[in-house]
C-alpha cells in the first residue's frame, strides 16, 4: 500500500524543463516586459441610477435588427 502511495505521489511532480522554472527568474540576459503606469481607475465608466422607464419600449430599442436611435 505505502508502495502505490508512493508511486501515485510521484506522478503528480514534474520533471524535465517545467520543473525548473524558477531557474529562469535569476537569469539577467532574459528579457523582461517593461513596467509600465496604469492608473486604478483606466476604463471606470460611472453608471448612475435612473427613473423607471417603459419596459416594451426599453425591450424594442435593443431588440436585433431595431431601428438605431
């Protein structure tokens, strides 16, 4: 039993290339993506809230093939 533990455990690490992936991070001749700024709020669009609307005339205006307004 404590043999088939063993040999189910050992199939689940890696070996070859991917285990050594760390290697890599010591490495100065890799390139690296350059940092860059982003701020926090790049693409926020502010959504307030508005009044109850028509709910047939809402369904209309975004329905497929509806006429654009």
């Amino acid at each position: 039993m404590a043999v088939t533990a063993g040999l189910a455990l050992g199939a689940c690490t890696e070996t070859g290339t991917r285990a050594r992936l760390g290697e890599e991070a010591a490495d100065p001749a890799i390139a690296s993506r350059q940092v860059r700024y982003q701020p926090v709020l790049a693409g926020f669009t502010a959504f307030r809230p508005v009044g109850p609307i028509d709910w047939g005339r809402s369904n209309e205006r975004v329905a497929p093939g509806a006429p654009a307004r």
